[in-house]
C-alpha cells in the first residue's frame, strides 16, 4: 500500500500539535499538587500587630438637677427666648390693628379684576369667594400681613411681611397682575 503524499500531508500539523500540546502539560496530577503545595508554602501573609483597644473611662454627668438637653420642650424654650429677644425691626406687623376682610384669605385665592380710578387715586377691584371687593395702597390683604403697596394700571403690589423658623420678621413683595376674563 502506497500513502500518497497529499494524504500525509492532512496528518503530519495534526501529530505535530498533539505533541507539542502534550509536551508542555503537567505529566501528572501529582506534579500539579506538589507545585502548588510549593507555591502555598513560599507565600506568608505579612501582618502589622494590632494596638489593644484603649480602655473606656466615663466622664461624670454632673446636670442632674438641669433640664434633658435633648428634649422638645428645651428646644422650644430656647427658640421662643431667641424669638423674645431679637430686637423687633420696621418688618414686624401690627398685630394689634383691627383686621381687615380680605385677611382672611390667602392672596392665592384672590382675583385682580380691574382697577378704577375715584377721586383722582387708583382703586383695584378684588374677587375672592365670590365678593368684590375695593381695594387702595394702605389696605391689607391676605394672611401674611399683606399691605397694599402700590395699584397700577394691571397690577397690584402687595408687601408680606413673613415669619421664619426662628422668629425672626421679613419682609417679601408679591404682585396680583390683572386676569383676563374667557367669554
């Protein structure tokens, strides 16, 4: 039997890679464990020791007698005395007025209708749950201690005077501009 060339050549890469795949594997299991086992030994984990914990001591709570500082009540205490002694200042508002109507509601749900003019001033015309009412620079509206600073041709500006979380007054400006009616 002749093997023809071309059939040796399909065979000879394919023995030649089995032999070099083989020749660079371990020969066996136990070479493979005995080199690891060599690599395990020649590794040692470098540790720092470690400070023993330094002990607790507690320091004395002398304020039995004082009030939890902790507390909601000490905290209210303590916000109403700074709210007391702030110097009150030209935003603080005249809580001993009379109050007016349109107080009584929030300037959200008022309504510039339209502004006039009587005896030479401007006078807007508000609408808020349904009544109109007249309103001129002086009155005031809304809950914030709104006073009616100015009433323009489509608007009118309004002043609120404004308390914080810590008592303290200020004083912001607000505009009720002129809305239009949909037919």
């Amino acid at each position: 039997m002749s093997v023809s060339l071309l059939g040796l050549m399909r065979w000879v890469p394919a023995m030649v890679l089995s032999v070099l795949v083989t020749a660079c594997g371990y020969t066996s299991e136990q070479d493979l464990r005995g080199f690891l086992e060599a690599e395990r030994a020649a590794l040692r984990p470098v540790s720092k020791a470690i400070k023993p914990p330094v002990p607790f001591e507690a320091a004395p709570y002398e304020g039995d007698a004082k009030p939890d500082p902790f507390s909601k009540q000490a905290f209210v205490q303590a916000m109403v005395g700074l709210a007391k002694s702030s110097k009150p200042n030209l935003s603080t508002p005249e809580l001993s007025r009379a109050k007016e109507p349109l107080e009584a509601q929030s300037l959200d749900s008022m309504v510039l209708v339209g502004v006039l003019a009587k005896d030479g001033k401007s006078v807007a015309l508000v609408r808020s749950e349904g009544k109109l009412y007249q309103v001129s620079p002086g009155n005031y509206l809304g809950q914030n201690f709104g006073k009616v600073t100015k009433v323009e041709d489509a608007r009118v500006t309004v002043r609120e005077i404004v308390q914080n979380d810590m008592g303290e007054w200020s004083v912001r400006s607000t505009i009720l501009k002129l809305q239009e009616m949909s037919k």
